[in-house]
C-alpha cells in the first residue's frame, strides 16, 4: 500500500467534547437508566498525519490511555479497509485525565473523527459509537457506553445501556458547576468493586439511584432546580453507601451546597474525580465555583445549559 505524505496529505482533525453524567452512574452499567451531557468546557483534539511506518500515538499529556487507542485506531483502520499502519495520531486533551469527565470517550471519538477526515471515510454515527466504545471497554472493563453517548449528545440525554439516548428539554437555562478533587479515580476498579458488593446493599443503592433519577428527570422537565438539586443529593448519599465518595468529594459536595447549589454529588466512577452541582444563573455558578476551590478543588468548570 502505498502511503501519501504531505503536502499531498495534509494532517486531518477529529474533536469531540468531556462529559458530565448528573445521576445513575453505577447503576447504569447494570440496566438502569442515566442522565448526563456534553461538557464542552473541556474537549479532546487529534491530529492524524498519514506517514510511512508503524500505528503511533503521540500525546504530551499524562494519563492518556494509548493502548486504548491504538484498539480504536486499528479498529478504524481495519473496518474501512485500510492496514492499521502508516498514520500518527496525535492527541491533545484540556479534559483532566482519570477525572470521570470523559476523557477516554472524547479521545477515542476524536480519534475516528480524525482518521474519517485523513481517509476520507463515510462514518455513520452508529458506527462512531460502536468504534469509539472500543475505547472505553478497554477503560472500564464493562462499560455501560453512556461516556461516549453523553459526549455525542446535543443536549441533557437519558441513557439505558443499548438504547439510544432519549433528550430531556429543560425549562430554563440552568448551570453545572464540576469541581475536581485532584485525587484520580479507577472506572474498572471501581466498577469491580461494586460489582463484588453484597447483593442486597448493592440492589438497595441502585433503586434509590434509579428513583432519584426519575426524580430528577421529571424535575429538570417542570423546571423544578431545587427538587432536582435534592434528587443529587439523594444519589450522592446511595453511591456513598457502595464506597465510592471520599472525604474529599464530600467536602466538595457540602461546600457547593452551602455555597447556593441546589444539590450535589459526585460523578463518573467515584473514589476520586469530580463533584457535580447544581445552579439557575452565573452569579450563583461563580460562588459555587469560588466555594468549590476554597474547599480543595484543584480546578473548577461550570457549563450553561440550554432548553
Ligand atoms: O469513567 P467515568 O468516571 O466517567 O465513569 C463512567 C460511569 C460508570 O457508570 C461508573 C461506568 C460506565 O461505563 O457506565
């Protein structure tokens, strides 16, 4: 096969954006429903570059899982008919790694945006989800697949494993505030350890989740923020009881909360990463933002969405 190189071949650009999931974390790895959205605050960007030689992945940042995406990249190549050799991918993400803001799905969906843009492939987004979700089996162990859906989506979206998502439209304009304890947390450990909890306590934990979230998505649909505030808390306090909150991540919580959020917890895996709160305007954002960086967070995003 013969490989072009620039500047016949000019290096190709794929991008997709973080995610935040608001509630059903967990529990949406066995059968329950979830809610999450883009966070495009933060967004992964790859180049690829067609050059004679191996598969290679480049990237300056710390914690980016390569062989996770050379698994995506060959995948890619392989699928559209192409040797899974002769192309760089270089990676750049503002997304904090091992954060539980998706930075493995953004990097796999940026990674098949990329090389669609430098072979010139028809991708259908069907297939983009089933390509990119290689990515975040090799992350997870058993991912759910809500990662790569949340940071496709176009707005607040609830997920159930194997279903496309279904758009939640808000009332109002609203406010999330992420706030990032530092401390890096483990999906397939975690997923591992709740999966070898006893079966009643994790059963009990997962249908409080699944009521919350009920709540929460009925609550976002009448643009009740501060019943959906408590539906968060409800969701902190049931993912607590499977060991997945630290002492920072409370800290977090109860600061955010104090501060005017009408609720929080934490998101993604747990054990570390991040909280997530909620607020109605910017001014309440700011001070939830100011309170989550006096109580440790070592970096804040906050993210309007829209109805
Ligand atoms: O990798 P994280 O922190 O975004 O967590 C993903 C959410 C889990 O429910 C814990 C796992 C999954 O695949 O759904």
């Amino acid at each position: 096969m013969s490989v072009p190189t620039s500047p016949s071949c000019p290096s190709a650009f794929g991008a997709a954006c973080g995610k935040v999931i608001l509630i059903g974390e967990h529990a949406v790895v066995h059968g329950y429903p979830a809610i999450a959205t883009p966070l495009c605050a933060v967004e992964a960007r790859v180049t690829a570059r067609r050059s004679p030689g191996l598969l290679r992945i480049e990237t300056e940042q710390a914690g980016v899982d390569t062989r996770g995406l050379v698994k995506v990249a060959t995948a890619v190549l392989l699928r559209y008919g192409h040797e899974a050799a002769g192309v760089t991918l270089h990676v750049q993400a503002n997304i904090p790694a091992q954060a539980g803001l998706g930075s493995s799905a953004a990097t796999s969906i940026a990674v098949v945006r990329a090389l669609a843009a430098a072979y010139d492939l028809t991708v259908t987004p069907e297939e983009l989800l089933e390509l990119a979700d290689i990515g975040e089996q090799a992350a997870h162990g058993r991912a759910s697949g809500v990662d790569v859906t949340a940071s496709l989506a176009k707005g607040v979206v609830r997920f159930v494993r194997g279903m496309p998502p279904t758009r939640i439209p808000l009332q109002s304009p609203m406010w999330l505030i992420v706030g990032d304890s530092g401390m890096p947390r483990n999906t397939h450990q975690a997923v591992a350890a709740v999966a070898k909890q006893p079966d009643a306590l994790r059963e009990s934990a997962f249908n409080r989740i699944a009521d919350a979230t009920q709540q929460l998505e009925e609550k976002l649909r009448a643009g009740n923020l501060q019943a959906a505030g408590v539906a968060l808390n409800v969701a902190h306090h049931a993912l607590s009881t499977l060991g997945l909150s630290t002492p920072a991540l409370d800290t977090l919580c109860q600061a955010a909360t104090q501060a005017g959020a009408f609720g929080a917890k934490l998101t993604g895996a747990g054990c570390g990463g991040c909280v997530v709160s909620l607020c109605a305007d910017e001014p309440s954002a700011r001070k939830v933002e100011t309170a989550l960086r006096r109580a440790g967070a070592v970096r804040t995003f906050s993210e309007r969405l829209t109805p």
